[in-house]
C-alpha cells in the first residue's frame, strides 16, 4: 500500500513540477509548444517552449520545475515541523530529488549545456540538433562525471537520512 501512496506522490510532485514550467513560461511570455510525455532516454513529462533568446530566461524557465520541489519541501518540513514524519511523503520526496537531479535527462543536464546552445542558436532554429550535439559532447564529460557524483552522494545521503 506504501508503494503505491509513494507512486501516487511521486506523480502528483512531477505534475506540479511541470505547472511550474508552465507558470514560468507565462511569467516570462514563452511560447509553449507541447505538454506530454517523451519516451527517450527514459519515460518523462516535458513542457516545451519557444526557446528564449535571453540566457536569464533559459535559466530561470529550467529551474522553474525545481524551485516547485524546493517549495514542495519546505511545505512538508514546515506542515511537520522539521521531521517529516509520513514514510509515503519521506519516500516521495526522495525520489523525486533523485529523478529531479539525474545525469541523463533531468533539468540540471539542460543546464549545463544551455550556455554552449546558447552561444550557437541566437537564431534558434535548429535547436534540436544543437541540443543533441551539446548533449552528446557533454555526456562522459568531466563536468557529467561530476554531476554523476554529487547525484550518487545525493543518493547516498538520502539513504543515511532515511
Ligand atoms: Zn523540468
């Protein structure tokens, strides 16, 4: 029953990860161009926007999905006052941090090679080959192998923590 409250949860914290694209997008006057599920590399929700042609607005448009887990915790840690007590809600969050933070397809792996696409698509067009080229020359990468580790410390001390 626990599995399927922390599956439950897990979804609910995606679906509002998402909206907080979507508020961000409209903050900033992005055009969205698709909500839905992409199936590469690996099952995902996306929101996906007129990419912004302001650096400032690619950062704050990618974050905008963590920032909605940041507030999502400090909700729960604030609701149980410091110890989150409910193992469904314990569990959820942790694996969302997990999902959020991984080095293959999540918000943070767009981050880090934003700056490259940006410097190359001010006209924008061809963002999707630019994308998978940033994509492929960052995996393996120092800076992949680093955030691997941080993820696999992340990973750890949650587990120490739960
Ligand atoms: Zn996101």
């Amino acid at each position: 029953m626990i599995f399927l409250k922390v599956i439950m949860l897990v979804f609910g914290f995606t679906i509002l990860h998402e909206l907080g694209h979507v508020v961000c997008s409209h903050l900033l006057k992005l055009k969205i161009t698709g909500i839905g599920v992409a199936y590469a590399p690996l099952p995902h929700f996306y929101v996906s926007v007129k990419w912004p042609y302001k650096l400032y607005q690619k950062v704050l448009y990618l974050l905008s999905g963590f920032f909605v887990y940041v507030i999502i915790v400090s909700g729960c840690l604030f609701f149980y006052s410091g110890n989150i007590t409910n193992l469904s809600i314990k569990y959820a969050l942790a694996i969302q941090l997990i999902i959020e933070t991984n080095p293959i397809y999540s918000d943070f792996v767009i981050l880090q090679i934003v700056k490259e696409i940006y410097v190359k698509s001010k006209n924008s067009i061809n963002f999707k080959s630019l994308y998978k080229e940033a994509y492929t020359q960052h995996l393996f990468s120092k800076f992949w192998y680093l955030h691997f580790f941080l993820w696999t410390l992340i990973i750890f001390s949650l587990t120490k923590m739960i």
